[in-house]
C-alpha cells in the first residue's frame, strides 16, 4: 500500500516592509502544520498559530517593526499557557 500524503503550504501573494506594530489578542496559541512561527520549535514540522486574532485597535507607535514579538517569545507565550485539563 502507497500512502501519499499532501501537506498544504501556504504561501503569501503580496509581502510588505515591516512598519508598523499593532497589538492583538488572540484565545490561545496552537501548534501548526502549515504556520511558521518558531518552526520545529515545540514539534518537528510545526509552527505556532494564534487562534481567534483580534485587533484590540491599539497601534503601538512607540515601537518600532524591530521592536515586535519574535519566534523566541511567542514560543515562551506558548508554554506559559494555562492547559485546561479535559478529563
């Protein structure tokens, strides 16, 4: 048996120079396939994803695009998260 396997890859239309920083919340971080913040960070061949981003419609003038969240950081976020136990 051939198992064939697709992973979908997204991919930007349009990229911009960084220039601005605004702040948003979101429900959670998540791992995922198809992400790439902090690739292979948590899990080989995952990245982190917010789940239900929101604009707070605050834009962080005081900062500059050098100044936003890195991959080292939002990996912190991730594992600083309260895990809501299921069972």
């Amino acid at each position: 048996m051939i198992v064939m396997i697709h992973l979908k890859v997204m991919e930007a239309d349009v990229w911009f120079e960084p220039e601005l920083v605004i702040e948003i919340v979101a429900s959670e971080i998540t791992l995922s396939p198809i992400h790439k913040t902090a690739l292979d960070s948590i899990r080989d061949g995952s990245g982190l994803a917010l789940r239900f981003p929101k604009f707070t419609g605050k834009i962080r003038t005081e900062k500059n695009a050098e100044d936003a969240s890195t991959g080292n950081e939002i990996v912190a976020l991730y594992k600083s998260q309260n895990k809501v136990d299921t069972e």
